[in-house]
C-alpha cells in the first residue's frame, strides 16, 4: 500500500514547478516593452442614399409576347363596304344598327349601321326576333353571340345565376338556389367568361390614363390546370391551391385595367404590363406605381424605352455602344414596405424613372400621393372580380386575347358535343 506521504511529496513538487515557470514567462521591469502605434479609428463608410442614374442596357430586354407577335403580325382589317342603297319599300321600323351579318361568306360581316339587316319579325311566337341579311340572304336571330343563344332558360334565371357567381357563390350552391344541375352552372359561367373577354377587348383600348397602379395579391383561388376539363377531375378543380392575382387599375377612375393569375416571375410581369400597355392609347405613357417587386423595372423598360447614343467622352477611341433607356416621359415609382413579423415596420418611395418633383407634379392636381393597389383597394377589386378568377381558372384563352406559348401552356379543346353549336362538353371540374 502506498503511503499518503508520497502524495503529498507529488503536490510539493508541482507546486516549485509552477512557480518556476511562472518566474520564467513573467515579464522583467527592466526590459522595456515595444509598444505598437495605435491606428487611427476610421469611421464605417456609409452607403449613398442617392439613387445613381439608370446607365441603361446593352441589349432589349426580352418579352415573349412582343416576339410573338412580331413573328405573327394580325392581318390588315377588311376594307368598309358601301352601304346599302335605301328602297322603295314600307320604312323600316326596327332599329338594327346595333346588329351584324354573322355569317363567314358575308361581305358586310361585322360592320354596323351599314343597312343591310331588316327584321323579319318572331319565328314560332319566340321572344326573340329575327333578323335577314339582305346581301348573303342569311337569318339569325337577334341574340346570336350572346350566352342567351341556343336556350330555352329565361333571361332573368340566367342573369340571376351569374350574379351570384359573381358575387362570391359557389356553384354547387348556386345550382342548389336555383335547382339546376351544377355542370350547367359550371357552362353558363365558362358561356359568360368568353363573352366577358370580347368585351373587354373590344371596349378596353384607346385609354388615356395618367397613372397605373400594379400590385399583386397573394390569394387562394381555385386550381389552374391545363388541358382538357373532364368528370375525373371535378374535385380537383374545386380544390384551393394559392396563387398571385395580379391587378392594374387606374385610381382616379377606379377602372381595373386588367386581371391575371400566375406565378410572381418576370415572364409574368412581362406578360401583364404587355396587356396594360396594349389597352393605352398611342403615345399614352402614365405614371407607374407598384411595390418593390424588383421585376417591374424590366418589364416596363421592355414597352417603353428606346435606344439611345451616349456622348464621346475621349476624342479618340472607339465610339460607345448605344443603351436601351427609358422614355425620357417615363415615370416610375416604388412603395417599398419593410415586413417584420407579418408587420409593417416601415414604408419607403423610391423613383426608378423621372424625379420626385415631377412625380409630385402628376399625384398634386389629383389630391394623390405615391401609392400602390393596397389591400382596400384589392379588396375591393377581388370582391368585384370573383366571378373574374374564376373565370381565368377555368376558361381557355380567345384566339384574340391568348398569349403566345411561352406564357401559357397550350389548352386541349375537347371534341364538340352533338349540340346544334357545336360547343365543348363542359363539366364541373
């Protein structure tokens, strides 16, 4: 056994180490300690709150509708036909200048006012009259093209229906209401929405608008799915699936300009200020207001700059390229808000295009400052534009009013019915 002495000889002996060394790396008074200059504290460089003027592009920025449609110009429209010489017969009664010959073969197809068309009064006791076209000899009645042709539910049923649609009722529960099966709910409103959009495009173009505002809501809308709509999938289309509803609308006015969902990318915003830009006037360039997103600055360099070529800066020297700028009518603001903790901590202007004076200048008479769609407003816009949603979710393009195939997936028509005209079989899906 060993001894408690041995241990205590072993804590002696560590202890004269530790001194020892300690003796050795503590510093001498003697020797003199060479003290390193201290270096002058130099302030944190802060970053420059100016804005830096746009230095511009080298090359168009590029948007997939402006090619296509380069690629694919429309064709000229048809010349006017002369109208039709008056007759000798009893004068006309009934007014049909707001009618057009419908039929293809049809010189005086879709022109108005032109007297061509005189009425041959109620075929079979009908609530509707007939009208015949005195140069191809055709008949239609007087609701051709509307969602009322082809019909035997009455006006006011119909009208109905869609208004609860529109104002936020379900299908299912609107056929309920209404005691009609829910895939003809489901008809009436795909009938509406395509009425819907020649009628925006027709009425929608020409503005002249002084500002635009730009937002996008991040919303839950039914499912947007491409390709044919059948029974397999009438509840998935009812399924929520959350989307970006992008809105452009004119604050004096309160006209919404147009409406879109889509993802929130750049191929997006490309495609939604083309369709702002298409409905302006020639020559209309309005005071643009959106948030932060940063992708609306292309997407309005694309449809309103030009190219320009900046001045020498050596007298030798190859000459510099020349930059895609902006209008120098152009402008452009930004709300930048600041989000922490889903609130709102801090709101900031920012001028991409023009100045803050000349800004000013166009919100001052207007009693109006730099603002965007805000959520009153867009509130106000969804619950308006419900029926518009979804309208777009289950609707397929026009061919007057698709984008081209970069930006919507292709839409597999379904064969026509047996119907008399020829429509898709169209089910709740």
């Amino acid at each position: 056994m060993i001894p408690h002495q041995f241990y205590y000889q072993l804590v002696v002996l560590g202890l004269l180490w530790l001194f020892v060394m300690l003796h050795l790396a503590w510093p001498s008074r003697d020797v003199t300690t060479q003290t390193k200059p201290a270096k002058p504290i130099t302030p944190r460089r802060q970053r420059a709150t100016d804005p830096k003027p746009f230095a511009g592009l080298t090359h168009t920025p590029h948007c997939a509708r402006c090619a296509h449609e380069a690629a694919h110009p429309q064709a000229p429209p048809p010349v006017r036909p002369d109208p039709m010489p008056p007759t000798h017969r009893r004068p006309r009664t009934v007014d049909t200048s707001r009618h057009f010959c419908p039929h293809t073969g049809c010189r005086y197809r879709g022109w108005l006012g032109l007297g061509n068309l005189r009425a041959n009064g109620h075929p079979s006791g009908g609530p509707w009259r007939q009208f015949q076209c005195t140069s191809c000899e055709g008949s239609f009645p007087e609701h051709h093209g509307t969602i009322f042709h082809g019909k035997q539910v009455a006006v006011e049923r119909l009208v109905h229906v869609l208004a609860c649609l529109a104002e936020g009722l379900g299908i299912r529960a609107t056929a309920r209401v209404f005691e009609v099966d829910p895939h003809t709910v489901l008809q009436w409103l795909v009938e509406a929405a395509e009425h819907l959009r020649a009628f925006c495009a027709y009425f929608l173009c020409d503005l002249h608008v002084t500002q635009i505002q730009l937002d996008e809501l991040y919303a839950v809308l039914s499912a947007v799915k491409a390709g044919e709509i059948s029974e397999a999938k009438a509840i998935k289309r009812l399924s929520r699936s959350p989307h970006w509803v992008w809105v452009a609308m004119d604050p004096v006015t309160k006209l919404l300009l147009t409406i879109d969902v889509g993802d929130r990318t750049l191929a997006m915003a490309q495609g939604f200020v083309h369709q702002v830009v298409q409905m302006l006037a020639p020559g209309c360039v309005p005071l643009f207001l959106t948030d932060g997103f940063k992708e609306y600055t292309t997407a309005l360099l694309t449809h309103f700059g030009h190219w320009v070529q900046p001045p020498r800066r050596q007298a030798t020297g190859p000459s510099p390229k020349p930059r895609w700028m902006p209008l120098p009518h152009l402008l452009y603001a930004q709300v930048i808000k600041t989000v922490r903790r889903r609130r709102l901590v801090r709101v900031r202007h920012r001028v991409v295009f023009g100045t803050l004076e000349t800004v000013n200048a166009v919100l001052a008479p207007l009693g109006c400052q730099i603002n965007t769609a805000s959520r009153a407003r867009t509130a106000y816009a969804s619950s308006s534009c419900c029926i518009m949603c979804t309208i777009i979710s289950v609707c397929p393009m026009p061919a007057y009013a698709s984008p081209c195939s970069s930006l919507c997936r292709p839409t597999a028509r379904a064969p026509p019915s047996a119907g008399s005209h020829g429509r898709p079989p169209w089910r709740l899906d």
